[in-house]
C-alpha cells in the first residue's frame, strides 16, 4: 500500500440518503441498510459479517459518536434467488438512535476488511466535507451510488484530508520519527513555542516558492508542522503517561481533552504564524492586537485599505479585519467584526467547504471566507458568498497604513 493514499485507506465506498424506514425504529422492525444489486461490488455476493465501526457527525457536536458493531450483509430472499433483496444489518446503539430521514449515509471499505459506516446530518458542513473526501457525485437517485475505487481529485492525504478523516475518529499515523532527535534539542519534551517552532518547521520544507504559489506553501508548511508536532507531541504524552494517571490533571479522560485544546489550539496558532510570514514575503503591512470594536474579541489581523479595482470587492479603501482559525466552528468570539461597523471581515480557515447554514451566517455578517485555492472547489457553488484564495487575498493589498491600537 503507498503510505499518505486516500485509496490504501479504503478499497470502496457507496452512499445514499437515508429513507425513513432505515432511520426511523418506529418505521421499521428491523435495522437495515436496503442494498441494491451493484452494492454486491463492495460487499460481495454471499452472506456474511463485517466487523465495523458506525458513527454520526453533526456541526453542532464537534466530537462524532462512534460505536464498534458487527454488521450483517445477508439476502433477505436467500430461498427465492428471483426475488433477490440484499441488505445490511446493523445493531440498535447510541449512535443509531440518532439517524434522521435525509441523513447521509456513507458505507466505506477499510483496507483491513472491516466497515465504516458514516452518517452525516443532512445540510451540514461535515456533510460536505464527507463528500468532498471521497470525491463522491450529486445524490439524484434513492438508491446507493457505489465506487469500487476511490479516486478523489486529492488522492494524497494532505492536511485538509486528515483534518476530516480525524473529524470522523478514522486515525492516520501523522508522526516522522526523522526530526525527532534535533527537536528534542531544540525544544525538549514539552509544548514549544509556537512561532518558534513554525519557523523550525518553515526550514525543514524544501522546494517551495511562497511568493509564487501561496496557497501550496501555507498547506504544506501545515501539513509539516502537524507531523512534526503530533512526532514531539508523541513523546511528552509518553512522559506523563509514565508519571502514573494519578499525578497527571486526574486521569486519562482529562489528559485526553487536555491535548485536543492544545491540538486545537495550536492549529490556529500555527496557521496565523504561517500566514503572518507570507504577509511579510509580500511586503503587505498589517496590524496586530488592534481594537476595533469595543466587547468584540480582537481580530487577528487588521489592514487599513487595498489595491484599488484590484478586486471588485475591494474598490474603496477602507479598514479590514482577518480572523484566523483552522475550523470555523461558530462566529462567535473569533475577532470579526458587527455588519453594522462598514468594516469588511475575513475569515482565514482550512476547512474544505461549510454546510449552507454556515454559508449563510457568513453572507449575513458580510464575512468573506479565505482559503487555499486546491479547497475552494469544496465550497457550494450556488453560494451568494465570494471565496477567496489565499493569494488573492494577498494581491489585493498594497502598501497600506494600518489603525493604531486604541483604548478598548
């Protein structure tokens, strides 16, 4: 298997939306996937169990709930071969309780033979990430759709890939044991700062030419610096872990949701740092820690003006605000600005795409996304909001003043 491919994770999968009767226990008696004949292809034409995980993704709960089963893949009509009615069992779980008619339903091939089965709310963003990681087709038809190899346009696990194959609990090994002696000694065994280690990461990536392509390098260096940190991250996990669960903050659980904050965390410090060196190599001047709004969390950058009739967004100059964060989650307290303030808000994110009631939160608070150029094509079409790509972004300003920091 080549390491980093999508297709040495999963040999095939097949989706559809969920109908009432497989959604629904007071529908149904039983706890079935309805199969179609071509659903053979992934699951084979004879009876028999699947170990597997299920889970369900909603916006609203950033953590999937997940449930390891056994699946059965049986004819329903085994004795009748002319009325042949194929069909997947699942058991009744915490997890299934949550289906809804018009979910997204996901049925994966794991390389190892075992299932995944994935159930997304319908509309949301989650929803449409799912989609674009599998590089799956419009669902025009009640019945399953099935690719019996997976052959998305980003057949390389890069980072936005492993950013959702992590939102759905499916681990991928992020760490490179090459580095790992000389950040040892830089930066010992415990969290390190984290421009200081951004720019580290920055020096281990060769080839690049930040100027010219933008979008390529800030995913690229997030890509490293993620490796990089999960290979560090590894070992002072590995410290406390030794010290007994007892003497680190009470136990697994909260050694656990302590590491996912710093991980968190440190994405939207690592991506602001990145982004902060491509301002700098493009000569764009910008303000830090600027006040804009009282009782309104301070944006991460702030830009005085633009290139005039660079952009036709941007043809009056006038005070910017960006915001950086590597998942948008909700608006609240990520340092944009009120509609009502004349001041345009950007959001600076790596998720490829949103679900249509996040897309339009962002057209109603006058809140253009940025993100590299390879995700824009994740993001709905139809949206009335302008997506913009990092070097865009970028073009649009020239030598600028910016706001000086006032009393808040």
């Amino acid at each position: 298997m080549k390491r980093g491919h999508l297709s040495s994770w999963f040999t095939g999968v097949a989706w559809k939306r969920l109908t009432a009767v497989e959604a629904l226990p007071h529908k149904s008696n039983q706890h079935e996937f309805d199969g179609v004949q071509k659903l053979k292809t992934l699951l084979g034409s004879e009876r028999r169990w699947y170990l597997g995980t299920v889970a369900y993704l909603m916006d609203d709960d950033p953590e999937p709930l997940r449930a390891d089963v056994r699946l059965t893949w049986y004819d329903a009509r085994e004795r009748i071969p002319k009325r042949s009615e194929w069909r997947l069992y699942y058991p009744t779980t915490f997890v299934s309780e949550r289906y809804s008619e018009g979910d997204l339903l996901i049925i994966a091939r794991r390389a190892d033979d075992t299932l995944l089965v994935v159930v997304a709310e319908e509309g949301s963003t989650i929803e449409g990430q799912l989609m674009w990681l599998f590089g799956l087709g419009a669902i025009d038809h009640p019945g399953f759709s099935v690719k019996g190899e997976i052959e998305s346009g980003h057949l390389m696990l890069d980072f936005a890939a492993n950013f959702v194959l992590d939102l759905i609990g499916e681990k991928v090994d992020h760490t490179d044991e090459s580095c790992l002696d000389v950040m040892l000694r830089l930066f010992g065994r415990d969290d390190p700062p984290s421009d200081e280690f951004s720019e580290y990461v920055r020096g281990t990536v060769q080839g690049l030419v930040p100027v010219n392509d933008p979008d390529t390098a800030l995913l690229v260096w997030m890509e490293r610096e993620e490796v990089l940190y999960r290979t560090l991250e590894r070992h002072w996990i590995g410290d406390r872990l030794s010290a007994g669960f007892q003497e680190v903050h009470g136990g697994f659980s909260e050694l656990s949701a302590d590491v996912q904050t710093r991980r968190s965390q440190r994405q939207n410090r690592a991506l602001a740092s990145h982004f902060e060196h491509l301002l700098q190599l493009n000569g764009v001047e910008y303000g830090r820690g600027t006040v804009i709004e009282p009782e309104v969390d301070v944006p991460d950058f702030v830009f005085a003006g633009a290139a005039v009739g660079q952009l036709d967004l941007w043809r009056k100059p006038m005070a910017r605000v960006l915001a950086v964060r590597s998942r948008t989650g909700h608006l609240a307290g990520t340092g944009v600005v009120s509609p009502e303030s004349g001041i345009d808000s950007y959001f600076l994110m790596l998720e490829p795409g949103l679900g249509a009631a996040q897309m339009t939160s962002l057209a109603k608070n006058r809140i253009t996304p940025v993100v590299p150029a390879g995700l824009k094509p994740a993001f709905q079409q139809d949206s009335s909001v302008l997506v913009l790509s990092v070097g865009d972004f970028l073009k649009a300003f020239g030598t600028i003043e910016y706001p000086k920091r006032v009393s808040g």
